[in-house]
C-alpha cells in the first residue's frame, strides 16, 4: 500500500482545489484504488481541505489533487497529530459548557473555563478568611449571595470536574499514542467520553 496526502478536484476541470476554489462539486482525485482515512478537521473552514488516504502499490499518483506521497510513520504521525488536536477541541468544548452544581438553593450553573476557575477559587479563599458574604450576578443572570460553604461546594464541583477532563483528555492521548497503525486512529473517538 501507498500512503497520501491529498486535497478535493473541481468535478468537471479535474483542478486542484490549491489551484483555487473549486467551481463545481468538489470531488476526490482521480487515485485507482484511493482509500480515505481521514481528513485534517482540525483545519476547518478551509477552501483546499487535506484528507489522508492510501491506494494500491500500483497506483498512479502524478495527478491532480495529490498533494504528496508519504511513509506509512509520516501518515501514523500526522494522524496522532490530528487526533490530538480534536482531543484538545473536545476538551475545551466540555469544559467551557459550564457545570450545574446544587447549592442548597437549586442548581446553581456555573462557569468553569480557566478565568472562571480563578475567580471561584478567590472568592471562596476570600470569604473562607473573612467569614463574610458576597453578592453576585452570575454570566446567566441569576442572584446570588455566597458564603464560604457555598463557594466551597462550588469550587469543590468545578476541581472534581477538572480531574474528570483531565483524565479523559489523558486516556484519549494514551490511545492515540498507543496506535501503531494509520487506520487504527479511526477507531478512536475524540468527541466521546467527555464529563
């Protein structure tokens, strides 16, 4: 088998989307035996996507649309490279969705990106010393009045949901690294799994 790199044709002028967007349907190259493996998602929007695929031994691949002929290590490489990248997409997907977190006062949906995760920790550290209240309008609207039980509980469900992302990230880049194969990656599925 002969590893690809390759990009989409015009349908009707058979030229190279790097030649410029194609004017008809886009198509794959005119590659005997072509199998797609996958494309570079993570590139997305793009007007030449690139895809990974392979072909028999015996396959020309002089036409247009083939971007270049790669080893079967520089396909499996770029594949991890891809999947890492969709990994890290899913991980920040799930973790700037927030989490509903119960505060005695009904669920409470809090934030839980990098800023978001600073500001909890403050506050509870702030209201653990003083003993104090805080009131706050939260990004959705809603109002609240924070003691240091509450801004603990919070900071307590966004930490627990932290781990649980970091460790789904964590699996998910041990079975990447773990293939031996391009087409094992197809197997895995980054966008799955997540808290």
């Amino acid at each position: 088998m002969r590893y690809l790199r390759y990009t989409y044709v015009d349908a009707v002028t058979g030229i190279s989307a790097t030649a410029g967007t194609p004017r008809d349907a886009p198509r794959p190259p005119d590659v005997a035996g072509l199998m797609y493996l996958w494309a570079l998602e993570t590139e997305y929007p793009t007007e030449a996507p690139t895809f990974y695929g392979r072909a028999p031994d015996d396959t020309d691949l002089t036409v247009p649309g083939v971007l270049a002929e790669v080893t079967v290590a520089e396909c499996l490489a770029a594949g991890q490279r891809e999947w890492r990248a969709r990994a890290t997409e899913a991980f920040r997907r799930s973790r700037d969705a927030g989490l509903d977190v119960e505060t005695g006062g009904g669920p409470l949906h809090v934030e839980t990106d990098d800023p978001a995760l600073g500001q909890i920790r403050a506050l509870r550290d702030l209201l653990v010393d003083t003993g104090g209240t805080q009131a706050f309008v939260t990004r959705a609207g809603a109002r609240v009045v924070a003691d240091a039980a509450m801004m603990t509980t919070i900071h307590g469900a966004v930490a627990a949901r932290w781990q649980a992302l970091l460790a789904r990230e964590a699996a998910l880049y041990d079975a990447i690294d773990a293939c031996t194969a391009p087409a094992d990656l197809r197997a895995i599925d980054t966008a799955a799994g997540w808290p």
